[in-house]
C-alpha cells in the first residue's frame, strides 16, 4: 500500500496508480454532455410546439376573420340590391314612399316584403324624415348558419319621390292661386305663389300647400274655409315645362300616337289624298269622342282663300297613345278608352268630356245624398240635369257596377283616362250649364272659362295644372275639382311629370347588428 502526493493533492489508491484520475474524469464529463444535450432538444421542442400552436391559432383567428369579412361584405351588398329595389320602386311609383310609411316592412311591386339574395334576407322600412324626405333604410339578415352568424347589416338614405302633375287636383307654377266662393278640391292643392282664400265656403279635402303664404280676404273667409288634411306655406317650388318641352314630349308619346301635324309626311299625304290639297300652318283639329271611336276633323286653307276639309269617322282611339296636332285642337264627348292630346297651341273644349264604358254607360254617378238615388241625366246636354249645388246636396261616387262593366283591352281591364296637354291656353266654351269635364288639363298658359248665361254646375273630374291662376272662376256658381283617384297610379300616357325621384346622405347604420 503505497500513497503519493501530486501538485499537493493526494490521489485516492487505485489498483491503476495515477492513471486512474485519467479515466475517471472523462466518464463523468461525457454524462454531463449528454444530459445538457437533452435538455436542449426538449427546451427547442416545447418551444417549437408552442411556436406551431401559437401560428394555428393565429391562423385560425386570421381565417375566422376573413370569414366574417366576407360575410360582412356579401351582407353590406345585399343590404345594398335592397336599397336599389326601392330606389326603382319610388322612380316607378312617386307615392311608394308614402304609401309604405311606418310600415313594419315595405311592400315592394308583386306584393312581397322581403325577398332572398344567396344566405340573405333583405326588407326595407320607410318612415318620416321630414315633410318632403323620407328616411329609408335597407338590412341584410344571415338566414342560414347558427345563431352566431345570424347577424344584420343595415345602410339607409333619405329618398324623394318625383312629381308627377296629374297627383294634383290643383297646381299653379308661377302665380298666387285665388280661390272663390263655393269651390271645393278634391285632391292635392299647390301653387309656387299664394294661396289665397277669397270667398266663403271653400274646402279642400288633400293636402294644400304654398311656396309663399295662404292669405285670407276677411274673417269670414278664414271661418269658412274647411282644410281636411293639413294647410303648408313655405313648401319648395316646381317647375312646369314651357311650351317647346311640351312639343318635345309629345313627340316621345307612346307608341300608337297619331300625328295631325302639316310637317307628317303621313299627315300630309292622307290630308291631300281626301281633298287634293296640301295642309298647312292654319290647320285646326276638331275631336268628337265617341266611346272607343272618334271623328276627327281637320281643316286648312291650304294657302287659299277656301277651307279644306278632311274628314276622318268612326277612327278607333289610340288607346295608351298620344295625339298630337301641331295647330289649335277642339275637343268633346264620351271616352272609354286611356289616351291623350297634346298640342303647343290651344286646346277648347267644346262640351262635356265623360268616361264611359263601350256601351255608354257611365263610370262615375251623380246620387241624391238624401236617399241615394240617382239623379236625373240629360241626354241632349250629355249631362247630370240637377241645378242645384251638387257638391252639398249630391255624392259623385263611381258606380257600384263599374267593375263588372269596366271595357276590356288586350284582356286587362281599363279605366278611361284623358290627358289635355296645351301650350296655350285651355278655353271651357259651350253651355255653362252643369259641366262635366272627366280629364287632366295641363297647360303652359291658363284654363279659361268664356262667359255664359245660365251658369250652375262645373264638375272636373280630374285635375288643373297651369301655369297662371284661373281669372274666369266665377263663370259657374258652384264649382267642384273632383280629383280622379286612379290619375295617382295610372295617369294619361304622355302625360308630363316634374322633378324627378331624389337620393341622398346614403350610410351605413350597423354592419354587425345581432
């Protein structure tokens, strides 16, 4: 047994002496390797798990949110095909506004109130915005998918419907309106000046409004005037269209139209063939309406000093067309037929204007408020007999038969309208005695009415568009704007319109509504 001392240190004895130290001390140094080795594999694996599970969930947030986006954005577009569903609903109907206000959901031509568009349901509310604007407001709801994505994207505008002239019983474009005694509307009032109020008596069952004031001539005016709806000044202004639109627009009349104009080369031809000579710019046209035909009379002095004269009977009314004549037009009679006359000259008319059906049986009575009954017509002045005031003592209601008796065009029921399109002036001539006018009077100029003994009854069954105000009203002792409620939807073809539909301050209220 021997010990040895190395650089001062004692080495423990080993059957190898002194080369056990050297054995030793790499067999510990390799195991302290491996084990740091370890260490390091499983440090870079467990932050390499953490890194993969890390990059899948911000995939999976990323993927997520590419989802909703894209469901956000299918939902803003289909909220959008809805607000272009009703912007063609107000451009094809300017009361769709009003008639869908405050309703729990638009109802939309066809009578649905919603449709589908891919994973969408799409429906549209109207409600006030103020008296002109409307606020209109379109959502997108998921209608497939679970609960979490049942979600709404709404986007709204305010929306204006056109004007349309014939929606008025009354409408003055460029001066006050004066109102006479025993006078009553039946419909929409407007004129861009005054509303004046000037005799006794005067009701206007629609709305009335003024660009300016509604004035009053005397406290017993004020008293007496009856408003049923509402009575607005300060309302915005329109614009009616001067006489050359007019002749523009009669031009693009509904296929159908008929010329009677010296410039038509058909006109021209069929003129000279009935008389040999050719028309020219002193030609005038007389119209006797007669159910669902016309007799049409034109005459010219064809540059002499004799009138020539074309005669056209029993010719059928253009139905949902236009006549057009570039000279002055006389008009009357008994129409069963939609149609309108335009000339940019002056239209008379010359007697009773009435809708019937083909047999010649009236569309709107004349009855007894008492009892009901009809009133007493008179054939040879093709009119209601009573001279009594109709307005208090009678009711002009549409017949109760009308539907069954209604004429049939093409298979489709047809209500008769006339349309009487002037650049002029539009003259009521004849008897002053119980008139029945059943038209929509437009004209760039006035209505005038020529005086007349015997003067009763004026019924217009209608409406009066003009430019000035009516100078003549107290031509007729009582007189009654009855405003035809089916102008509203189905006005004469050709008919002018104002401005048209309006669209503004488009949002988007909520993209993420649950």
């Amino acid at each position: 047994m021997w010990r040895e001392k190395v650089s001062g240190t004692f080495c423990a004895e080993h059957p190898k002496g002194r080369s056990g130290k050297r054995f030793l001390t790499p067999f510990l140094s390799g195991r302290n390797q491996q084990g740091t080795a370890l260490i390091v594999v499983l440090s870079l694996v467990m932050v390499a798990s953490g890194l993969l599970a890390a990059m899948m969930t911000l995939h999976n947030i990323r993927s997520t949110s590419a989802l909703e986006a894209d469901r956000r954005l299918a939902r803003l577009y289909a909220a959008e095909a809805g607000m272009e569903r009703a912007q063609l609903e107000v451009q094809n109907d300017w009361n769709w506004l009003v008639n869908n206000k405050d309703k729990t959901a638009a109802v939309f031509t066809g009578g649905a109130s919603s449709f589908n568009l891919g994973d969408f349901k799409v429906s549209v509310t109207v409600s006030s915005a103020d008296t002109t604007w409307y606020l209109v407001q379109s959502s997108a709801v998921n209608v497939s998918g679970d609960a979490r994505h049942k979600r709404t994207t709404t986007i709204a505008m305010t929306a204006k419907g056109g004007t349309v002239f014939s929606d008025y019983a009354r409408f003055v474009s460029q001066q006050d309106l004066s109102v006479g005694a025993n006078a009553s509307y039946g419909g929409k009032v407007h004129t861009n000046g005054n509303l004046g109020i000037n005799g006794d008596y005067i009701t206007f069952f629609g709305t009335a409004t003024a660009h300016l004031s509604i004035t009053y001539g005397s406290s017993s005016n004020k008293k007496t005037c009856v408003f049923k709806k509402s009575a607005t000044p300060g309302m915005p202004s329109l614009t009616l269209p001067d006489a050359s639109q007019l002749e523009a627009i009669s031009h693009t009349a509904p296929a159908g139209a008929v010329m009677y104009d010296w410039n038509d080369t058909t006109f021209k031809n069929a003129f000279k063939t009935a008389t040999g000579y050719t028309p020219t710019s002193d030609l005038a046209v007389s119209i006797t309406l007669n159910k669902d035909k016309m007799n049409v009379v034109s005459t010219s002095k064809c540059g002499g000093s004799f009138t020539r004269t074309f005669t056209q009977s029993g010719i059928a009314v253009p139905h949902d067309g236009s006549i057009f004549s570039r000279g002055p037009v006389t008009v009357a009679g008994n129409i069963s037929r939609r149609m309108s006359i335009l000339t940019p000259t002056t239209i008379t008319v010359n007697g009773p204007l009435r809708y019937v059906d083909d047999s010649g049986g009236t569309q709107w009575e004349l009855r007894k408020k008492t009892d009901n009954s009809l009133a007493a017509f008179d054939a040879t002045m093709n009119s209601w007999s009573p001279t009594t005031d109709w307005d208090n003592s009678y009711n002009y209601v549409e017949s109760t038969t009308w539907d069954s008796r209604a004429p049939v065009v093409n298979a489709e029921k047809v209500d008769p309208a006339l349309g009487l399109v002037a650049g002029s002036t539009i003259t009521l001539a004849g008897s002053q005695v119980n008139r029945e006018i059943m038209a929509a009077l437009f004209t760039s100029g006035d209505v005038i009415r020529t005086s007349a003994s015997g003067r009763t009854n004026l019924y217009i069954h209608g409406s009066i568009i003009t430019t000035a105000t009516n100078p003549l009203s107290g031509y007729f002792a009582y007189r009654v704007y009855a405003y035809d409620p089916h102008l509203r939807s189905n006005p004469p073809p050709g008919f002018p319109g104002g401005d048209a539909a309006s669209f503004r301050n488009w949002q988007v209220v909520d993209l993420e509504k649950h």
